[in-house]
C-alpha cells in the first residue's frame, strides 16, 4: 500500500486493505479527485490530449502496479471482427465495454450485456405488414365512436366484471349479488341479471373454437349378450395452428418475442465453453432445425404438457383424460393426440403465413419442440415400458450407473414397430421395451420425440431423487435415525425465507413441492456431525445437482459444475450399498439427472419445462372449471367456462395496451404489524437498496430496553465509538452529554434489503431482516419467540474499488442484528443518513468444510466478550441464515428460540435461497 506502506500478499489483499482501512480509503479518494481533476483540466486547456495529465501542483499519478485500476465511468461500445464458429455468420456489434475495469459483470458472474452471435440470416424474411387484432378493434371502436372497454359503459363496470369472473365467485353467486337493491340502485350497471352479464362476456372477442370429437372404444369386458362392452369418449380440442395464430399475433407480447435463433457468449473470442444458455432461442435446437428450413421460415416451437388430473374431490370418478395404463389405453391416446396435432403436419413442412405481433406478416412453421410430462407420462408420449428410460436405450439393470447409452432414434423406433406389427419379432423391440402404438409424433415434420422430453424438476428432483430417496437412505446411515433428524429439524434457526418443521418431518403425511423445497433448505446441514462423510458429499452431491439445474440462465462453466455434481453422487453413492440401505440404484428418477445437461444446451434452461407449472394450470383451468359445472355434461360446461375466463383475460391484455394505466404509486406505512408494509425507500449510494418503516415500530424506545430485551450489553460504549468513528476529529458531538439510560431512540422491527439482480435467478425473494425481541403470552395471544436475524454484513463500509471480483465475500463477515435504530439530527449528518443496526461479529471466513463445502463460523470475542459495532444499515448485503454445529448428538435443551445464543459455532447455509448458492457455491 503506498499510503501506509504495508506490504500485501496478493492484489485481492490489497483490495481488502484499503476497502476496510478508512485512512489508506480517504486518502485514495483524495489522490483519485486530484488525478481527475487535474485530466479534467488538461483537456481543457489542451483539447488535442497532448501534454501530461497532471496539474499544476499536482505529482503525477503512482499508483503500485497491482492496485485495482481506476475505473471508467463511461463505459464504450466497440464493433467484434473476430472469428465465428459458424461459416457465414454476420458480425455482430458487440455491447460489452472495451475499458477492463468497467463493472460489466452481474452480481451472478454472468456478463450484464452478453456477447450475441445471430443466426446468418439475421432477420427473417417477412411479407409484408397487417393491422393486428388489437388494432383492428381499436379501429373499429373509432368507426363506432365507443370507447375501448365497450360493450361495457366504463372502465370501472368493466373492473366489477372482471372481477366477478375471475374471483371464483358461482353463477348463483353472482346473479344474487347483481339482484341485491343496493347493488342495482348504486352501481348503475347495464346488466342486472348472470344472463344479461354473461350476454356482455359473450360479446367479447373470442379465441379458437372448441370442438368435441367422439370416439367408440370397444373393450375386453361382455355385456349380457355376450358381446364386447363398447364405450363413447369425447375428445374436446381446438385447432392448434389458430392457438399459435392467436399467440403469435398478440401486441402484448411485441417487445418479448423472438423470431429467430441466438448464440449467447461470455467473452469476445465465443468459445464453446462460454455459451450462455437461457430461453429456447439461446439452445442449439433451434438453430439447427432452422438450417433444415426454406430461407423465408420463422419458426413456432410448440411445448406440448400433458398429465391426468383428478377433477372431483371426493368421488374419485371423474378425471380431465381417463387413460389406463394399458396396451389399448396406450393406443386411445396415441390416437388422439395425432387427431389432436395433425394440423402441425402440412403446416410444419410447408408453413403458413401469420400476422406476428409487430404487426409483420411471417411464414411460421409450427414445430413441435418440447414435451413436459412426469416419468409415467414421458413413457406414454414415447410409446415404452416404464421400466425404460424415455430418452435412451440404457438397460433397466444399468440405469444405476453412470454410463452415456445411445439415445431412442424415432426413425430406427419407427422401424422396430413396422417390423413388430407386421409379425416379426426384433430383439430391438423388447430390449428397448417398446410398446406396439402407432406414434402419433411419426408424421410430425422435424420431431425428435425422445429429444423433446424434458427434465421434470418437480418430480424428478425434488418429489424423486430427494425426498422419495435421498431422505429415507441418509436418514437410516445417520447416528441416532430419525428421532435425531426430527430432533435438529425441530431446534434449526429461524428465517422469514424458511420454514420451520415444529413437529420435525417424520409425521408429515402430505407433501408439496414447497414442504420438498425447504427440507432441501437445511438437510445436509441436518446430518452433520452424525454421518458418514460418504453420506454427506453423496447428500451435497444432489443438492448441488438440484440448485444448478434450477438455474435460470447457463454458462458453460455452471453447466459443468450441475454434471460433475451428478458424478460426485455416482462417486460416493456406494457407501448406501455399504450400510445395507439399497441393493442397487436402478431407479428412473435417479437415471434422469444423466440427461439434464444436454437437454439444457438443446432446448434452455429446466425452469421453463417444470411440471409445476401445468399442475398450477390443472388448478386454473380443470379443477375451476370443473367445480364451475353443475357435474352433469361438465365438459362441454367446462370449454364454455374456459372459453369465458380466456375472453376476459384476452381483453384485459388489449385494454392495458390500448389504455395503459400510469404507475401505482408506493404507499407509506408503518411496520407495527405485517412484515410486508413497506414505506420509504432510502436508495443507497453504497451498498444494497433497503427498505424501513417511515414510523418506526417499536416508537421511542429507552437506552435501559434496548440493553435489557434487546441484548445490546454495550450499547452506550459501542455508539460512543461509532460517533468518534464517523468524526475526522474523532469528537463527540455536543448531544452527547445528555445521554443515559433513559434516552430514547426510534428502534425499527425489521428492514428489507433489495437483493441484487443476478441472471441466474430472476425472481429474487424480498429479504427480511428482523430485530424483535420475545414477547410474553398475554390473554388469548400466545408468547412470542425472539427475532434477531444474522446478516452478510460489512465491518467498515466498501471503498471505492466496489466489491471484489476475485472473491465476492471478501470484507464480508457474519453478524447477529440486535437492533435497528436511527439517531436524531443533532448527532450529525454523517451519523443521521441511514438507520444503524446494533451487531454481534462472528468469526471472518476461511476455507469451506471438506465434504460439505460449507463455511464455519463462531462467536468473535475479544476481551471474553462479544465483539460488537454499530454500523450503517448499508454496510449490510443480505440475511443469512446458520445452522448449528450439532455434533454427534444434538443436546436436547437446545430450541429453535435460543440456539443461536446456547450454540457457539455455526455453518453458514448455502441453500436458503437459489442466490446463496450462486454466492457460496457457484461463485466459489
């Protein structure tokens, strides 16, 4: 450091140093203003840039050369003339800055503005423009001289309607509501009646027809007269080509649709291993189907999902598809789903021509690209036994191991079953165990079936391999089995992000995907201190598999983190053979995970094909619609219902294009009861945003209260010092000499931090961070446990230099919030700017945990006491959450309210949250 002249080991060294010394910060601060002011002068005084750059009085600049360069604050665009890896590919401009320094990078490590390689022919052909739909009705609204929510008088009576159809309210319901006096003298409605209303619904656009085919299925059952028992179904469907016309040509989605295919990269030079996979268009099928297209084609890719779901709760009789996991139930939905698609055969190949939503004319050739389905379903749409991989030719017995078998080939399957209905007996059809089903995919142009399965993350990952397997084998390895597990599951520290198991998990009879979810949260933390450690990096290994697959968005790096992750489960999965647990692993679930990286690069990202999804769907659309019948002739009901529901929605999508509405201004509040009442929201200029209650919760709070229940032992101590801290003289301002134990100060329940944005997950959890301590049970309310949340927090505040590249946890340190507080503004404005938090430091990190990978940490003390500081509520990054370092075996005294006091040493929990393990795991 050329301030203090200490000599550092590394650059990342010297980074840390004068991010955390404040002398060595100012006084870089100080020397980079003179630097730019004297450049700032030199150009005024010498446009043509020669001459030095330092002023007069001014030495030049010397800083050493392995201090972090000064950055560019005007990042510049520069036009790549590099190599491409495919022929004929136009160069791109590229948006990345040419200064190194600039912070171009995501949080998540991934580049803010990628490098993009289009497809040679950038844009695809068009024929021409149209007026789309919504202009169209715009149009015709003008002619009438209406306005845009006819047919209904305005937008508030349009507001009750939408309301009314998509609150979930009955048909008896809504027609009573619309009889009441109060409602007919004071609304001014121009219905009155559920016939007039839905007479209004009716009148509005709607989308592709339903049509009902019947099919005659003739079973193996007699009847009386000894003849077979035949069966009518009814196939509901609408032509799948107008779905697309109608999805395609929809201005709402104008500035999100893609139309032709993109190569994403990380650097410049777009190596193989730098592509970036996020949506569809960024994979290789696309681009590769694209090449097998006339030069004028865009290109629809259809997801298809299927599943059966039970409609009614009780009965158990009535079902949106009644397919039995028969030979002929096989070929009934083979049947129908070639009725259902066979519209994508002739206009696959020859394509047809669409208004898109930017208002151009296209040849779309709609393609059948995904299939999202559980393992009973993927075996049904690829015509094979169960006990088969969907998508390879890997043996039952082999499906343990880790072995790359060739992939199902649709054109050899179709082969095998021409051979096989024709008599013949080829060793292919039982070895593969193939079904004889006439597919219904055979004629579908440019459709790989087998490709076209997707990982299934719900049931496959979550619902399978962990909680179905995972859970149950490590459970039975671990010391003291599952009253040990309950035991730590009933005692883990809290997090608003996490719930807690009171009853521990082994007398949970009903799971969902979010009771699978947060077991995954602490599971491996569960087990430590009483496993094997085979156990522990096989659990590790599947943790590690789940949270890369659910990325949003790949990088060659993290796709090869997700499959060596896969391979340390193999690696270690023997030591479950070894304690008797299983015989073998030939399991479908635990199979799939071999696939999920190559059907990343294919098709994008896993969290765009998870079954979750369709199943909220069957929620939305089957079982609503269903309860909306009166369970007579509900299907054709049903398509009148979801006829209705789509009008409605169709038309709020055009009203907020036609009519869009201004930004909903944030509200004050206070934060005396619901966590989620947000009120101002102080930007930082250094750190994370945040958010506190204008008023804050706990009011004016003695200095006595906050000692005693909130635990801030040296809170006068700690404030005196934080004051001289913020003083360059180191004085205390004069208000000092009033303060005791009986001054008050504001003192805030809680604070919310904004996450930063990271590509990998886009949907990033509001971050809560509590500072209550216990209440007692007073008449009906029950007692209360304590709150105080640990945090990623920064003991001085970051310098200059921004947060390092290297290792983006360093000058981060764990603490506990005791409590969040603001001082008034005669204490000055450097200590008033921001609300300050009371902290207890755990010890720095040093080097992950062998076969966990997680950091430890401890109390930090000095003098037998807590290390503690007051610090500004930027200094914080994010919340964190800790599990304790149980032991061999947990002591049973220990609750989930006091853990954190009665524990001294700790893991920190990389699992919380998907952007934890971006920051503990992947970035590490």
């Amino acid at each position: 450091c050329q301030f203090c002249f200490q000599t550092l080991p590394t650059p990342q060294g010297l980074r840390s140093h004068l991010a955390q010394r404040l002398p060595c910060r100012d006084a870089l601060r100080a020397q980079i203003k003179r630097h730019i002011a004297a450049v700032e002068a030199q150009s005024l005084s010498n446009p043509s840039g020669a001459g030095t750059a330092a002023g007069d009085g001014d030495e030049p600049m010397d800083i050493d050369s392995d201090a972090p360069p000064l950055r560019d604050p005007f990042p510049r665009d520069t036009v790549d003339s590099g190599a491409h890896d495919d022929p004929g590919v136009v160069p791109t401009s590229s948006r990345r800055a040419t200064v190194e320094d600039v912070e171009d990078e995501e949080a998540g490590g991934l580049p803010r503005r990628p490098w993009a390689q289009q497809y040679p022919r950038s844009v695809p052909s068009t024929f021409g423009t149209a007026t789309t739909s919504f202009d169209a009705r715009r149009a015709e609204n003008e002619k009438l001289g209406v306005s845009s929510w006819y047919p209904f008088e305005s937008k508030k009576e349009w507001e009750l309607a939408h309301w009314l159809m998509t609150a979930g309210v009955s048909q008896t319901a809504i027609d009573d509501y619309l009889k009441l006096p109060i409602t007919r003298e004071r609304a001014d409605l121009t219905f009155n009646n559920k016939r007039t209303f839905f007479k209004k619904i009716d009148a509005l656009p709607q989308g592709p027809e339903w049509m009902c085919e019947p099919w005659d299925i003739t079973g193996d059952l007699l009847d009386e007269l000894g003849k077979p028992m035949v069966e009518t179904a009814e196939l509901w469907k609408r032509n799948p080509v107008n779905c697309i016309r109608e999805l395609i040509g929809n201005p709402a989605f104008k500035d999100v649709m893609k139309y032709t295919p993109e190569k994403l990269y990380t650097t410049a030079d777009r190596r193989p291993g730098e592509r970036i996979f996020d949506e569809m268009w960024t994979g290789d099928w696309w681009w590769d189907v694209q090449k097998d297209l006339p030069v004028d084609a865009t290109i629809a890719p259809i997801i298809l999902s299927s599943d059966k779901t039970q409609l009614s709760h009780f009965s158990g009789d009535k079902s949106a598809w009644p397919t039995h996991r028969s030979l002929e139930g096989y070929r009934l939905f083979h049947t129908c789903m070639r009725s259902l698609l066979e519209p994508l055969i002739e206009c696959g190949r020859r394509g047809v021509d669409m208004i898109c939503a930017d208002g151009q004319i296209r040849r779309v050739h709609p393609i059948v690209a995904a299939y999202i389905a559980d393992h009973p379903e993927q075996c049904l749409v690829a015509g094979c036994k169960e006990n088969h991989c969907p998508k390879c030719t890997v043996s039952p017995d082999a499906r343990g191991e880790l072995l790359h078998s060739l992939l199902r080939d649709p054109r050899m399957t179709e082969r095998i079953l021409d051979e096989a209905t024709r008599g013949e007996k080829p060793e292919e059809f039982t070895q593969q165990g193939i079904r004889l089903v006439d597919p219904f995919w055979k004629d579908l142009p440019h459709c790989d079936i087998f490709a076209c399965i997707t990982p299934d993350l719900l049931h496959q990952l979550h619902k399978g391999v962990f909680k179905d397997h995972i859970v149950s084998w490590a459970t039975a390895c671990m010391e003291g089995g599952a009253a040990e597990v309950d035991c730590r599951f009933k005692a883990m520290t809290s997090h608003p992000n996490l719930r807690h198991f009171k009853k521990g998990i082994s007398l949970v009879s009903q799971w969902t995907g979010t009771e699978y979810k947060n077991m995954e949260k602490v599971f491996l933390g569960v087990l430590t201190g009483a496993s094997n450690p085979a156990v522990l990096r096989a659990v590790r290994a599947v943790l590690d598999f789940i949270y890369y697959a659910h990325f949003e968005a790949h990088s060659g790096n993290s796709l090869a983190k997700l499959e060596a992750a896969w391979d340390a489960f193999h690696a270690n999965k023997h030591v479950f053979v070894d304690k008797g647990v299983r015989d073998d692993f030939n399991i479908a679930k635990v199979h799939s995970g071999q696939h999920y990286g190559q059907s990343i690069r294919n098709l994008g990202t896993a969290d765009g094909y998870n079954t979750e999804a369709s199943e909220r769907l069957h929620i939305d659309f089957a079982k609503r619609a269903y309860r909306s019948t009166n369970k007579k002739t509900y299907l054709m009901q049903m398509t009148t219902w979801l006829a209705r529901q789509e009008a409605v929605s169709r038309f709020q999508s055009f009203l907020s294009w036609a009519e869009p509405s201004p930004p909903v201004p944030v509200t004050e509040a206070d934060d005396s009861e619901d966590l989620d009442t947000d009120a101002e929201l102080p930007q930082a200029t250094t750190g994370q945003a945040y958010h506190v209650a204008k008023e804050p919760g706990f009011g004016q709070v003695r200095v006595s209260t906050i000692v005693k229940s909130f635990g801030c032992t040296d809170f006068l101590r700690t404030l005196e010092d934080f004051l001289r801290r913020q003083s360059r003289r180191r004085e205390l301002p004069l208000v000092w000499n009033t303060v005791h134990n009986r001054t008050r100060f504001p003192v805030y329940k809680r604070m919310h931090i904004t996450l930063p944005t990271i590509r990998q997950v886009s949907h990033s959890p509001k971050d809560i961070i509590r500072a209550t301590p216990a209440l007692s049970a007073r008449g009906l309310k029950n007692a209360v446990p304590a709150h105080f949340d640990t945090v990623l927090a920064r003991e001085f505040p970051l310098g200059p230099l921004g947060h390092s590249k290297e290792n983006p946890l360093d000058g981060l340190c764990v603490a506990r919030i005791r409590a969040i507080f603001r001082l008034p503004e005669d204490y000055g404005i450097q200590a008033t700017a921001h609300p300050l938090a009371y902290v207890e430091w755990f010890t720095p990190f040093t080097t992950p945990v062998a076969d966990i990978g997680m950091y430890k940490v401890s109390h930090s003390t000095r003098r037998h006491r807590r290390r503690v500081s007051i610090i500004p509520v930027t200094q914080i990054e994010r919340s964190v959450h800790l599990i304790p370092h149980w032991g061999r075996k947990m002591v049973l005294s220990w609750t989930s309210a006091d853990i954190l006091d009665q524990c001294t040493s700790f893991y920190v929990n990389p699992y919380l949250r998907h952007d934890d393990f971006v920051l503990f795991c992947y970035l590490e």
